[in-house]
C-alpha cells in the first residue's frame, strides 16, 4: 500500500513540476517577445502559476474524455450504433430529484442509466428499487463517490464490491457497468472492473448540469446542439462539488423532457446501454 501511494505521489509530482516548468518557460518567452519594464519576476511567476494550471486542466480534460494509451476496456462513446445516444444519471438517487426524473422519463417512453452511489442505495433503498422496476439500468458510482487516483486499493476494491452488494440486495440484479466518480480513474480500477465483469463506462457528453451557475436553457441548449450519434451523456441527478449531495439538480429536471423532445427532433434514438452496447 505504501509503495502504491509513493508511486501516485510521484506521478502527481511530475505532472505538477513539469507543468510549472514549461510554463515558466512560456511566460519567459513572452515576457522576451513583449519587453516591458513592468514585467517583474512577480508576474513572471505569477503568469507561470496560471498558464500551468490551464495546462493541467488540459490534460485532465483529455484524461476523461480520450485518455492516454490503449482504452480498449474503456466506453466513452459507441460511433457505429446507427442514430442512438444513451442518457446516465451520476451520483443519485436522491429523494428530491431522482423521482422527479423517473416521472419525466416515464411520461416520455425513454429508459436511463443511473450510477448509484452506494451510500446513497442505503439511505433510498425504495428508490433504487424503483429505478430498476422501471426498466432503468444501475450502474456502480462507489460506495462514497471517492477520487479513485487518491484511494488506496484495499479501500478502493471495498467501495466497489460494497456497492454491488448494496444494489444487488436493494434490485435483485447485478450492476453490470462500473463509472469512476470525475471520471478519474487508474489501472487498478480497470482491472477490478475487468475481474468483477464489469464495463467501465465514462461519457463523451457532459450536460455539465453539476455547475453552480448551471441554467435549464443552457443546459438544453448544450444537450440538444452538441450531441450526435454514438454519445454516451452525462447528467445528475444528485451530489454537489465537494460533498455526496446537497447542490440542486432543479435546471436537470426542468430541462430533460426538452432535451428528450429535441433529440428525438433531430432523429435521434435514446437507447439503454445494454442495447448500445451488444
């Protein structure tokens, strides 16, 4: 364990002082290029500090949305599977929202994904079963939507297999897919997910409804103008930036049946990821 939590110390290490070295030599290149006596080391480094943290959020975008080397075991999106696109729920359920969103997919005729939190299957167990009675798929979201990267792996095969028995008890079925929360994933979690005969399913579209500042329109019209066939799309239907739950998934809500309603407009398919993916 010790050895494991060393070697992804030094990992984030590299990345962060590699970052902070390219980024000094960027600004002093720019500095070089724009002289100006007003340029001090202060905003030199200064200057270094932010274009490194944008590069970092670059490679943690690519990370998610394409990682790095074979991703063979790794589902984001399914671009040969005619005119379908797949709608997965992160985080819930939740006794606020989640009925809510059942209700809307009901009126609609449309089935979901949802990525359950294992602590959360506890606390509303009557809802998971509902999910499942619905015909909605369940997926593994972990037990306390931890960050896989940071988690040591006794703790993180817990998390997972605890889930799957807390869905299983609460649905009678097994949750075939397993989604890492942030979408932060490493090789430990691939191969338990490659042992427990679990899909490791991701997104190649956010709805990016989590956002404090997320608005319906906005959020319909990112949906609804951004999808194409073959997407795997990110919604949520509880959680919040820094804890399991509490942020409001109100703009989720009101915008889902005109995000279904728009889709469909363009011809779209909303699938299920069994059908998606056989």
């Amino acid at each position: 364990m010790f050895i494991g939590l060393l070697l992804r110390g030094l990992i984030i290490l590299i990345f962060v002082s590699g970052s902070l070295v390219v980024g000094n030599f960027i600004t002093r290149v720019i500095a070089f290029l724009v002289p100006s006596p007003a340029i001090s080391d202060l905003l030199l480094w200064s200057g270094t500090v932010v274009i490194s943290a944008v590069m970092l959020m670059g490679i943690s975008y690519y990370y998610v949305y394409h990682g790095f080397g074979s991703q063979a075991d790794i589902i984001r999106r399914q671009p040969n599977k005619g005119n379908k696109v797949v709608l997965t729920f992160d985080d819930g359920p939740s006794e606020i929202y989640t009925p809510q969103i059942l209700k809307i997919l009901e009126e609609k005729g449309a089935k979901a994904t949802f990525f359950l939190v294992g602590k959360h299957v506890e606390q509303y167990p009557e809802l998971t079963a509902q999910i499942a009675a619905e015909g909605h798929e369940v997926g593994n979201h972990t037990y306390g939507h931890i960050t896989v990267p940071n988690t040591p792996s006794p703790q993180l095969t817990a998390q997972i297999m605890r889930t799957n028995l807390v869905i299983f008890q609460n649905t009678g079925s097994y949750p075939p897919y397993l989604r890492p929360p942030r979408g932060l994933y490493d090789m430990r979690m691939r191969r338990i997910a490659m042992l427990l005969g679990q899909e490791l399913v991701l997104w190649s579209l956010s709805a990016q409804d989590w956002h404090p500042r997320a608005t319906t329109a906005g959020v319909v019209k990112r949906v609804v103008e951004k999808a194409v066939a073959g997407d795997i799309i990110l919604f949520h239907d509880s959680g919040s930036l820094l804890a399991t739950e509490g942020s409001s998934r109100g703009p989720t809500v009101e915008a889902l049946g005109p995000i279904i309603d728009g889709l469909r407009a363009r011809g779209l398919e909303i699938s299920t990821l069994e059908e998606f993916l056989a």
